[in-house]
C-alpha cells in the first residue's frame, strides 16, 4: 500500500504560493543545506528526537540515548509515556487518501483567499510516487496545487509531480557548481538541466532563491542567476527569500553544528539591490515571496 513519511503539515501558510495554502511538509531530503530551516527532514526515516530542556532523566532511557538527541531504538509508545514531553516523533506515515481528505478540510481558506495546497520538505521527488498521488488527487478535485522542489532528482520523477501542480516553486541557491557541492553537498547539474527540461513543459514556474549573507548573495551569483533565468521560458517570477537562523535551534536539538553561526540576515538595502538585478532583465521579482 502507497504510504508518505509525513512530518508536519501547516495550515494557513502565506509564503508557500499564492493565497492561504496549506503546506505539507515531506521527509527525506538528498541535500544537506547549510541555513536548512527544517534539519530533522533530512533523513528519510521517521525518528524520535529527545528535547534535552525537557528531559528530566528519569530512567526509561538508557545512559546511551541520554547522551544522542536523535533516539532510534523506540516507538511512538515511548513517546506516550515520556512523562515530561522530551520525546517526539519526527515523521508519520500517511496514505494518499488520508492526507487529501485531512486538507482538504481547509478548503474554504484556499477558495475564499485563491490558495491551495503546497507539497514541500525536505524534497518532495524523494518520495516521487506518494506525491505524485497526492496531487493528482487534489486537482481532481479542482484544488490549487504547488510543488516546491529543490530540482534534485530523476527527471522522470519531476515531470510526473509537476504534471499535477498548477504552480512549481524551483529552488535555485548557486549558480557555480563546486560552489553548489560545497554549500549543499551536490552539484547544480542536475537541477539546472531539470529546470531547462520543466520549463518546456510546465507554463507556471517561480523560481526561488534563498539569499544567504557569504554564500551566494555576491554580485557574481547573482547576476550569474538572473541571466540563466532570463534564458528560460515560462518564469512567471522570482522570488528572493532573505536568510533568517530559524534552523539554528534545530540543528542544536539535533546535536549538529551549525555553520552559519552568527550570520546576520540581510539588509534591506542589499535586497533591493539584488532584486533591482533581476527586474533590470524583465523578471517579476518580489522580496519574502510577497510583491
């Protein structure tokens, strides 16, 4: 039976696509980005994770667990019966049907706002067929449907999703791909080339760059991107979106370094700067996803 690992599904989202959208958020994720907002998508199996604030040590973990914030050898029973709440599950198996009928419940929000429903992660062509499901579920039954994607993955498996989104959200972080691998631990190539094949069959595409202040906000990215996204047919818009050390918190739950440490997010002014570069070349550019 097709099942999706599931570890979070937002309601009333307003930066995930137009209107007010329910995001759902997939497990598993091939990259392994430095400013990751949601570190504990990136393994693609469910895991209990010990919140050490909580955690009174009272003796149903062993000395060993107590020392790893990440718990492997328990189930969701240990989570009911962590007294203090320190175990939580990161992860949930769902199947196709389950979650449609589950967002659909907000349905009224997506008509009365022009939302829908966002397939995010971690990377959603990780888990290509359950997606693929899930959206093709949806807009049979007349919803708005985005696929945010970082574009790393079969192309077989991206043009299967996007076949069924009304709207795809493409990740673009670095245009040099020694850069690419060193900041997320893969080359561009494939995302570029999947991206070049998406936009000669899907007409609604927003790319979406993550401005992140010492890794790619240097002039030479920048316009680097904005004449690759010039170069490709059917962009309806960019969408610039500034750093913020959200995820530092959660790498520190997880017991992993974060490496952005001290990074500041942008300013205002280096924003409009960078998005004056792309709307210099005709690209409908917004700042946070919002014109």
């Amino acid at each position: 039976m097709l099942t999706g690992l599931v570890f979070n599904v937002q309601r009333f989202s307003t930066h995930d696509g137009p209107g007010v959208r329910t995001t759902v958020f997939m497990k598993g994720c091939p990259l392994c980005c430095a400013w990751c907002h949601n570190p504990e998508s990136q393994s693609a199996s469910p895991e209990l994770v010990r919140l050490r604030h909580l955690c009174m040590s009272c003796g149903r973990c062993t000395e060993d667990e107590l020392d790893s914030p990440v718990v492997i050898d328990r189930n969701e029973d240990d989570v009911e019966a962590c007294p203090t709440g320190a175990l939580q599950g990161v992860g949930e198996r769902i199947e196709p049907l389950a979650l449609v009928t589950s967002v659909l419940r907000d349905r009224i929000f997506f008509d009365e706002s022009g939302g829908g429903v966002t397939i995010s992660g971690g990377e959603p062509l990780v888990q290509a067929a359950f997606v693929t499901e899930v959206l093709r579920r949806l807009r049979a039954e007349g919803v708005h449907t985005a696929l945010d994607t970082c574009g790393f993955g079969r192309w077989p498996d991206l043009r299967g999703a996007a076949e069924h989104a009304s709207l795809v959200l493409y990740d673009l972080k670095l245009m040099d791909p020694a850069r690419h691998k060193a900041a997320t631990g893969v080359s561009n190539d494939v995302i570029l080339d999947n991206l070049r094949a998406l936009a000669g069959v899907h007409p609604a595409i927003w790319i979406r760059i993550p401005v992140i202040p010492g890794v790619n906000d240097d002039d030479a990215n920048i316009e680097a991107a904005a004449d690759f996204v010039r170069s490709v047919p059917g962009i309806r818009q960019v969408d610039l979106l500034p750093y913020h050390p959200t995820g530092e918190a959660k790498f520190a739950r997880l017991g992993l370094d974060y490496a952005l440490h001290g990074t500041t997010p942008p300013e205002q002014g280096r924003l409009d700067t960078l998005a004056a570069t792309f709307r210099d070349r005709g690209l409908l550019t917004t700042i946070g996803g919002h014109a």
